[in-house]
C-alpha cells in the first residue's frame, strides 16, 4: 500500500512538473525566470531556444509560420518600444561589416540560435530596463496580438568611459631649516 502511495505521489508530482511549464521554458537564452538575464548595449548576445519551441505556436501564434517569422525586442511594460531585430530585413554587422538582407524570416525549422549586437537606443534604455523578445508573424508590426515571448531581460546603457582625471604627482621635496 506505501508503494502505491509513493508512485501516486511521484505520477502526480511529475503531472505538476510538466503543467507548470511555461513557453519561456523553451528558451535557453535569455533563461528564466523573468529577469534573471542582464545584457549591456554595445555587447554581442546569442539567444538560443530548444527545437521545441516551434511547438508553442499553434497556441500563441495560430497565424505564425514557424519557418519564417520576425524577431523583436520590446519594452517589457511600454508599447511606444519596439525594435525589429530579426526576419524580414536582417542587419548583420560583424567584422567584415556586411548588410544582409533575408526575405525569407528566421526559420526555427533549421535555426536554435540568433546573434545580436545589443542596441538599443539610449532614450529607450533610460525609459525602459525590463525587455522581451518575441517571435511575430512575418512582416506584423507592433501592437501584436500573435507572438511567442521569452523570458524577461534586463538591459542596461553602453559600458561608460572612465571620467577620473589623473594629476601628476611631483616628486617631494627636501625641506632644510
């Protein structure tokens, strides 16, 4: 009979387990929970979702194709925040400073990852330091009713240059009475 209990107990265990999963749980940069990932403007950031994400659509994004969508980052609280990052237009600046141009959107069929430079721009940062990115319909622009969402993220400002002056220091001197 303890048995029966301990294998009840673990059956419904497991049951919660799977039921509390949410569709950040999918992602694996930025991870949950809720800002739990800080980036800084200016740095690169790879984000990564597991393969099944593309699961997550028929429920949040009916219309979305999974094989070609958009890529935003948004103000966590503030609609007057939204920045294309990916899918219809793609700008990749890396060291050969290229500007690619993809009319076919980020396809998560055959993608787990995207390369970002942080770059948002400083007004935005100042209003905002809770952001999301989500995965929308090819060519939606915001308010968007459809989208797959990750975790939240901190963003902060470009790293500042030191302001601290330097002043020469003079030998000292011998005083004789």
């Amino acid at each position: 009979m303890a048995h029966f209990f301990c294998l009840a107990f673990l059956l419904a265990l497991v049951s919660l387990q799977v039921w509390c999963q949410t569709v950040q749980d999918s992602w694996t940069a930025p991870a949950s929970p809720d800002t739990s990932t800080s980036l800084q403007s200016g740095n690169p950031f790879t984000l990564l979702w597991k393969s099944d994400l593309k699961y997550e659509f028929s429920g949040y994004c009916p219309s979305c194709s999974v094989d070609q969508l958009d890529l935003w980052v948004t103000s966590f609280s503030n609609d007057d925040y939204n920045y294309k990052i990916g899918g219809e237009l793609d700008q990749l600046l890396g060291d050969i400073q290229r500007l690619t141009l993809s009319a076919a959107g980020i396809d998560l069929i055959t993608t787990l990852s995207y390369d970002w430079n942080v770059n948002i721009p400083t007004a935005a940062l100042s209003a905002e330091s809770v952001w999301v990115f989500r995965f929308t319909p090819f060519g939606s622009t915001p308010p968007f009713d459809e989208q797959v969402s990750s975790a939240a993220v901190n963003i902060i400002g470009p790293e500042q240059a030191s302001s601290s002056s330097t002043f020469p220091i003079s030998p000292s001197r011998r005083c004789s009475y």
